[in-house]
C-alpha cells in the first residue's frame, strides 16, 4: 500500500486578497533581494496582511509597519 503526503501548494503574495491573513512560506530571488525583503520583515514564518492591491502593486501589514511592494517584488514572496 502506498501512502501519498498532502503537499500543501504554496502561492505568491500578489494572489492573496485584502484583508486576508497569510504566513510566509518562502521568498525566492537573488540573495541581495531576499536580504532586502528580511530587512523590512519579510521572513519565513512570519504572518502578513494584505491591506490593498492595485495592478499586482500591494500595501502589506508587517508587524507594525505597512510596506509597499510592486507586483515583481510581491510575486517573491511565496505564502
């Protein structure tokens, strides 16, 4: 008998809606560019808001702060 493991997909941070909650599973890019998103708080493990989206371009609760990202940086961020 085989046992097939539940994966669970994960998903950029530009599909998310406003309002919803989610936790970072993995930010992908270069490593200057995933220094600079840990730098604004951008790490595994570590829970967001969506507040708004325009065109792919979101603003995002993190922690305390709200932070804007275009739709290419967004995209880096796998929830």
């Amino acid at each position: 008998m085989f046992t097939m493991e539940r994966t669970e997909h994960m998903i950029p941070l530009t599909l998310t809606k406003p309002g919803e909650k989610v936790t970072i599973r993995k930010i992908t890019g270069l490593d200057a560019v995933r220094q600079h998103l840990a730098e604004l708080g951008f790490v595994v493990g570590s829970d967001v808001v969506v507040v708004s989206e325009i065109a792919g371009n979101l603003i995002v609760q993190v922690k305390e702060s709200r932070i804007a990202l275009d739709k290419s940086m967004a995209m880096r961020v796998m929830v």
